[in-house]
C-alpha cells in the first residue's frame, strides 16, 4: 500500500502491478495497492518507495 498524493495516485494507476487501494467500498484517491510481482527486484521497491517518501514530505508535520 502506497500513500502517493491524488496526482500521484492517479498517475501510478497506469503502470503495471497498481490498482486502487479500496478498503471501504469506495477507492482512496491517495493511495494505490501495488502488487508482489511489481517489486521483485530491489531497485522496483526502492524506487516505489522513494515516490511514497517524496510525497510525504510535502504533507505537514503533525
């Protein structure tokens, strides 16, 4: 489960292993499931991550 922002969210829906991340009957414009088979290799990760990571730098501090 990734925390991508709506824009980011959104732009991610067109790659490969993405689908919304749904846990209410209604998908979460935030955030985006990503499948196993999109990050079997450690630089697929990494670089998943690092999108989430740069997207919560820009949310407030809490």
């Amino acid at each position: 489960m990734l925390r991508l922002g709506k824009d980011g969210a959104l732009k991610a829906l067109s790659e490969r292993h993405i689908r919304e991340m749904d846990f209410t009957g209604t998908p979460l414009s935030t955030m985006v499931y990503l499948r196993p088979a999109g990050y079997r290799k450690d630089e697929d990760l990494k670089r998943w991550l690092k999108r989430a990571i740069n997207y919560a730098k820009t949310l407030p501090p809490k």
